[in-house]
C-alpha cells in the first residue's frame, strides 16, 4: 500500500513504543501511518528485559498467546557481587504482581504488534521510510515531509504526530523541543557468550572497585555481558589490545574466563552503548506527542526502557482516541489533552532516572573507602525488608491505564 497524503495519526518510528501504538489505535478504528527508517524489523542489539508490569500488560491486551509460541526466559532476581562476594539480591518470586520479568528479544516484539494489525485497512506501515521535517501552520504541528526508500519525498498531514523515534529523536529536534541530556559517567561494550549448563536465570552485577559486568541470562541460550568503560574511553581501551580486554573482563569475573577464551575473538564480537538520561521539559505541542525514549530516555539499568515505553503508549491510547473522536474532523489534537498523563508519567520517570543514577554513581567509586562503605552499605540495604519496596515501586509500578480495559474495542473486540 502506498503512503497516504492524510492520516488521524503519523506515527514515526517502529520500535517497541511506536508499533504497539500504531496496532492499539487501528484497532479502535483510528486511522495510522506508521513509518520506519528501517527496512525490516531487525534492530542493533537492545536489551532484551521486559519488566513484569510489561509482560502482564501485553497478556492482558492478548500478546500472550504470541510470546508462549515464540518461547522467553524468566527472570528470578537481580544480585550483586561486590569484589568477590555476593552482598545484595532481590528474589522476584517474592514480589505480590505475580508475574516475572522476561527476556524477549526485541525484533520478534515488534513483529508480533504488526501481526495484531494484520488485515486492518486503517493500519499502514511503510518500511524504510524516513521522517526529514515537520509541517506547521500557525504554530501547530499539520504533519510531515517523509522520504522513502527510492528517495520519493511525500507530505502527509495528520491530526497528530507521534515521535516515536527513540533516544536521538529527529522528530523531538524539529518541533524545537530540546532535552536535557545527563551523560553517565561510563558507556558499555557488550558481548553475548552461550549460557553454561546450570547458570542461574537471573540479572548479576559483578563490580571490581570502579569496573563492573552485567550479566543477563539471554534468549534461547546465551548470557549477555556488558562491561563499563569510561566515556570517550573506547579508542584506549582497543589501544590495550582485545587481549588485554579479554583479560580484564575475566578478572573481573572468572567463572566466565573460559568462555571468553573460546567464544570471543576480536572487537567484532562487541557492541558499543553510549550511556545517557536525556529528559524533555515539553512532551508535546498541538498537534504532536513524543512517546517512548524520545521523551525520556533511561539507561539500561534494571532493564526500564520498554517498560517505560509501553506503559506510555498504555496511558496514551484511550487518550488519543477520544481526542480524536471529540475534536473537530479536522482538527489537530491539542497539547492539553496531555497535560495530566505527562504530569503523571514525569514524575515516575524521574523516580527511575533518579535510582539509575544513583547506582551508576555508586559504581564509579574506586577507592578503597569508598568501595568499603559501597559494600557496608550494601550488605545493610540487603538485610532490610525495605529493599522490596524500594525494588517493587521501582519495577512494577502498574500500568496509567488498566489494560484489560483496552483490549475491546467497538471496531475490533478481538486480536
Ligand atoms: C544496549 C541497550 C540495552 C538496553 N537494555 C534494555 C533492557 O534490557 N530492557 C529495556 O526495557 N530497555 C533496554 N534498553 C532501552 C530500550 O531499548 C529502549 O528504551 C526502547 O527500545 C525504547 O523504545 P522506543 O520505541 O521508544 O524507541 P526505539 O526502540 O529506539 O525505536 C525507535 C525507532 O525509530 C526509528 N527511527 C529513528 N529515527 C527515525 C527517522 N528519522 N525516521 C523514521 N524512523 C526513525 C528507529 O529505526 C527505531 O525503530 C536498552 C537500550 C540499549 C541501547
């Protein structure tokens, strides 16, 4: 299907916040373009954790079905070591939402949310196909100037815009609404390693002083590592030599030195993550909303991300559906329909972002006095009961809108 010239909704971006969207609002009837710069669902390696909340939620809406048949891990708990010695865990079993987080890989996600929309006219999705520009009239946002795959530049108008292109949005830069990006102090470079027999399933932090491992059980049978180094550090770090790498990561965690001896070869086998919280003061203007990591991005820790992305297009569904039933035919959709949702997502957001940074300034501590109080405190956190209730409002915080709520609709009650 060609690209049309109008649409209810644009929605630019695929990833996991973008394609649930563009599914959820065509099954209540609602018109959508749905575009990505990609030409397939493949995606650089993302972290594959999809908090409990998340994986209740896409139950609920009828996903469940979908993730049995692809096949996932659960997840049990997070632990720490701390030089040699466990000193912290969480058991996810103990927490009262019931369900545990998985690891689900984010291509057959996204795959499975265009499914959802199989055979339903008002759902369009054009691959490979770029957002450049924003049109604007009178200080509302009308729609946007597309390039696809052949270079073909299209203008479509829409009665909203959702900028659903993640952590260096394009979209979030063309309405003028600039974040404000805090660097970590440290970025990552990771690796996969099959998973031995036996390893547990759950996420470990491993810290050395000021070096850590996470290590994450990974679907269907591999562990992913991800070793901090610090910013702009990469070029010293390839300067030492992958030798000296893999010396290094094994030190810090011997039980896997003899799988890096036999299964990582050389600086192709690793992927690089520049690490960043960047918020927006403004997520939306007339006529446009951002969703997703392009109006909060978090770091990898705890594996949030998608989590944050779903639940916002959880909240922003029943929303932009009815705004776009109450307004005028051809009206945009103002900002102010927003103003609460974003209010409320803010505040959670930050109370991630805000834990995020805290333990990755914990992990920047290198002396031996920091990193004898890091380990004190540490062992005093996991001898409280409080640890669950700091963990449970950080993990399972429930979705802004019920989602069983959202899974008929007039149009089509079911998936
Ligand atoms: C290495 C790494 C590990 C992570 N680990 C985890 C984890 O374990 N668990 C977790 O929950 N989160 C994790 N995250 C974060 C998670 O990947 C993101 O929060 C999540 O993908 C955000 O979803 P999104 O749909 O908002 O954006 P994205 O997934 O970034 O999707 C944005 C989409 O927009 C498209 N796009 C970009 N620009 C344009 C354009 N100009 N025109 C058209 N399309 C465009 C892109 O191709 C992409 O498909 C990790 C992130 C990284 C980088």
């Amino acid at each position: 299907m060609g690209i049309p010239n109008e649409t209810d909704v644009l929605i630019v971006g695929s990833g996991p916040a973008g394609a649930l969207l563009g599914t959820m609002l065509a099954r209540r009837g609602v018109h959508v373009l749905l575009v990505d710069k990609q030409p397939d669902f493949e995606r650089d390696f993302r972290g594959e954790s999809l908090a409990a909340p998340s994986v209740r939620a896409l139950r609920a809406l009828g996903f469940g079905d979908a993730l049995e048949a692809h096949g996932y891990l659960s997840s049990t708990g997070v632990a720490m070591w701390l030089e040699g010695r466990q000193v912290f865990h969480v058991d996810y079993r103990r927490f009262a939402i019931g369900t545990l987080p998985i690891e689900f890989p984010q291509p057959p996600l996204i795959r499975m949310f265009h499914e959802a929309a199989t055979g339903l006219p008002q759902h369009v999705f054009a691959a490979g196909t770029r957002f450049t520009s924003l049109i604007e009239e009178d200080g509302a946002v009308r729609g946007a100037v597309l390039r696809g795959p052949d270079g073909t530049v299209t203008k479509v108008r829409a009665r909203l815009v959702v900028g659903a292109d993640g952590r260096f949005s394009k979209v979030r830069k063309a309405a003028g609404l600039d974040p404000s990006v805090l660097q970590a102090e440290r970025d990552l470079l990771s690796f996969r390693l099959p998973r031995p027999d036996g390893w547990e399933l759950r996420s470990e932090l491993v810290v050395d002083r000021a070096r850590h491992l996470a290590v994450l059980p990974t679907y269907p049978d591999a562990i992913r590592v991800s070793h901090n180094l610090p910013k702009r550090g990469l070029g010293a770090l390839r300067a030492e030599g992958f030798e000296a790498f893999r010396e290094r990561v094994a030190a810090i965690d011997p039980r896997l030195a003899p799988l890096i001896r036999t299964h990582l070869h050389s600086w192709e086998d690793t992927s690089f993550l520049e690490v960043f919280n960047a918020s927006v003061g403004q997520w939306s203007r007339d006529g446009l909303i951002l969703v997703g990591d392009a109006s909060h991005t978090a770091t990898p820790t705890l594996g949030q991300g998608v989590n944050l992305a779903l639940q916002d297009v959880v909240g922003l569904t029943p929303l932009i559906t009815a705004a776009l039933t109450d307004g005028a035919r051809d009206g945009v959709v103002r900002a102010d329909v927003f103003a609460a949702f974003i209010a409320a997502r803010r505040a959670h957001k930050e109370f991630v972002t805000r834990f995020q940074r805290r333990q990755e300034a914990s992990l920047a501590l290198h002396t031996p006095w920091q990193t004898f109080l890091r380990r004190a405190r540490m062992r005093t956190l996991d001898a409280l009961p409080v640890k669950y209730r700091v963990f449970d409002r950080l993990l399972n915080q429930p979705h802004p809108v019920d989602p069983v709520d959202l899974r008929s609709s007039p149009h089509h009650p079911a998936l």
